[in-house]
C-alpha cells in the first residue's frame, strides 16, 4: 500500500450527477478543493447518468468494482449514500444523515427501501463514514448501527459566491419584483414535510391584525406549486395567494441576490443533517431565524435566531423581532457573516485528506 506517497482516491459521482440538492453541492465542490491538494490523485469515476433500475443495480453490482480496479486506486469514496456491494479496495462512504429513515415519505420508495434494507450492511462494512456534524454522527449510530468511532465529522463549507458584494440596486428590484415593498421571507429549498413550511404558512395567515408578519410576502425556492399541491390548496385556503411566490429552482448563480432581497430567511426545518442555506445566507448578510430541532444549533451557533419548530407563536416572534428591530438585525448580519466565514470547502478538504490517509494507514 503507497500510504506514504501520493494518495490514489476513485471518487464516485453517479449519484450527485443525478442530483442538484445539498448531496451534490457537498460531492462538487469538496471533488474540486481535493483535486487542488498535494499528495492526492483524484480519479473520478461514473455510472450511468439516468437514474434508471436497472442500469443502476449494474452499477452497484459491477460496475462501481470494475471502475475502481481499472484506476488502480488506493481507496474508493462515494460521496452521496449510494456505494457498491462490495469494493476491491478500503471503501469510504458520506452519509450526510439519516433522513431517509426518519421521514421515508419524503423519498422515492426505492431510496427509501435502499437506505433502510441495504445501505446499513454496506456502511458497517466500509472502513469509515464521514458526515457533517456531531448531530448527524449520532443519528447515523442510532438508525444505521454503525460504531461511532468509524464516523469521521468533517464540517461543510459554502460556495465562495455567498461572500462576494452584491449590488444595492439590483438586491433592490429583486425584493420589489417579489414582495413590492412588504417584508420579504425567504423558505429556501422544496417543502418536503420535514422542512415545515406549514408553520410559516400558519404564521403568515394568524398574525395579528397590523403587525408586520401579517403583511409579510414569502418567496419558496427549489420548487413549483405543482410539485406540491398539498401546500398550494393550504396557501389558497389561508387566503395567501397574493402573498406568496413560488420559484421554482433557481440557478446557483442568482441564490446570493435572492437571500440579498430577503429580510428574512425562515428555516424552520424538523430535521437536517447540516443545512447549508441558511449559512448562504448568512454569508450574504442576510439575518436566519431557524429551528432548534436537529444540527441546527451546532451549525448556526448564536449567529441566529433559533425556536421551536412545533411553537408558532415563538417562531412568529422571532421573525417579527427581526423585522421590526433595527439593532438586532445589525448584530445578526455581523454575527452571521462571522460565523459563516468559519465553514469553507477548503477545510472540508483538509479534513477528509485526513480521513483518506487514516484508512489508508490502516491496510
């Protein structure tokens, strides 16, 4: 084994090549910063891009083996969940966290049957696992069995674009074209139901007579109303047509702009394994009430204001404390770009190098 020289690592992509959401931001940008280092020889490898069974089932079966043998590797990664049955060489896998087991009907049913039948038997065979926090590390041991001492946490970072100036103007046409001069929330991502549209929804429909939530616009991004028709009939039976914009997926050039546009950025999410939007916005400068539930704590620090994500009259106080007052939204946006800058993909890197080396070691 050449653990003392340069570093032959086959870097599966299959999967984040089908995929847009956190996992494939997470495989991209961590490929990139491991391609810049020194001592390492990235070799990535691919299946088939269409999520097809069949032509994923070969993959698993085969063709993940084949490719890693035709590298000759030191050690393969698959960076989203989904490994091979079996590897030729010390098998690395990311499991960002076990969402597939506790809310499974936010998944396809295969993912959701994979994850709790397959993917248990195969990370407890790997040689490590690398997640994103200490919460996520311990979800992984309660759902997937696997000991906690072969979880690596290795923190996340964000896209370089979130920390760059953006201009006044445009943020300014941006938030008229979406709120036309109300107060502006932003829900980033698809409302699957561990995300919790649903109190911001109630929030934005009871809030008292004259206040400023009860004027307040909402903007949902990563998806369209038909993806989830349940929450367009709730927002027309709340009255809130008028109120609230759906985005569809927006292009990650034009994310800083839109988290810019916000007054608020309203994560009050059941559940996550790390939760890169609100550090994005964070990072832009623009104040994050989110959910105490889950990693979110861990990864949000002070540099937010955190509730209940089961307690709508203190998650309404707390956006409405942000809108109304001045100060706090000053320390937030100081608080919140410091706290930011401490998640960076180059760190990422660093600490996954070290994972890569200690299994490497190990052989």
């Amino acid at each position: 084994m050449k653990n003392r020289g340069r570093l032959s690592v086959a870097f599966d992509m299959t999967f984040p090549n089908r995929n847009t959401g956190g996992s494939a931001v997470y495989a991209y940008e961590l490929l990139a910063e491991l391609r810049r280092r020194d001592g390492l020889m990235m070799r990535e490898i691919s299946g088939p891009k269409s999520g097809g069974l069949p032509g994923t089932l070969r993959w698993l079966t085969s063709g993940a083996r084949q490719a890693t043998k035709r590298e000759r590797v030191d050690l393969l990664h698959c960076p989203a969940f989904v490994a091979p049955w079996r590897s030729p060489v010390p098998l690395i896998i990311t499991m960002h966290d076990a969402g597939a087991m506790r809310y499974p009907n936010d998944f396809p049913r295969e993912w959701a049957l994979y994850n709790k039948h397959i993917l248990p038997r195969i990370a407890r065979r790997a040689q490590a696992i690398i997640t994103g926090t200490q919460a996520s590390r311990a979800e992984l041991y309660r759902y997937y069995g696997i000991n906690p001492k072969r979880i690596a946490v290795t923190r996340y970072g964000i896209d370089d674009r979130y920390r760059r100036s953006l201009d006044s103007i445009e943020i300014a046409d941006e938030k008229k074209r979406l709120s036309n001069g109300a107060p502006l929330l932003l829900f980033p991502g698809a409302p699957v139901s561990r995300k919790n549209l649903d109190i911001v929804l109630r929030i934005m429909e009871n809030g008292r007579h004259g206040s400023v939530i009860s004027q307040a616009s909402l903007a949902i991004s990563g998806a369209s109303e038909d993806q989830f028709p349940h929450y367009r009939d709730l927002i027309k039976a709340g009255g809130l047509q008028e109120r609230v914009t759906w985005l569809g997926r927006v292009a990650p050039d034009r994310m800083p702009l839109l988290y810019a546009a916000a007054d608020v950025v309203v994560y009050p999410s059941f559940y996550e394994g790390f939760g890169l939007p609100p550090l994005e916005a964070m990072a832009v400068g623009t104040p994050v009430v989110a959910s105490n539930a889950s990693c979110l704590p861990e990864v949000l620090g002070n540099a937010a204001l955190l509730a209940s994500p089961n307690d709508d009259r203190a998650f309404s106080e707390a956006i409405e404390s942000v809108l109304v007052q001045g100060d706090l939204r000053v320390v937030l946006t100081a608080e919140g770009k410091k706290r930011a800058s401490l998640f960076t993909w180059a760190h990422c890197a660093e600490e996954t190098y070290r994972v890569y080396r200690s299994v490497a070691s190990q052989k």
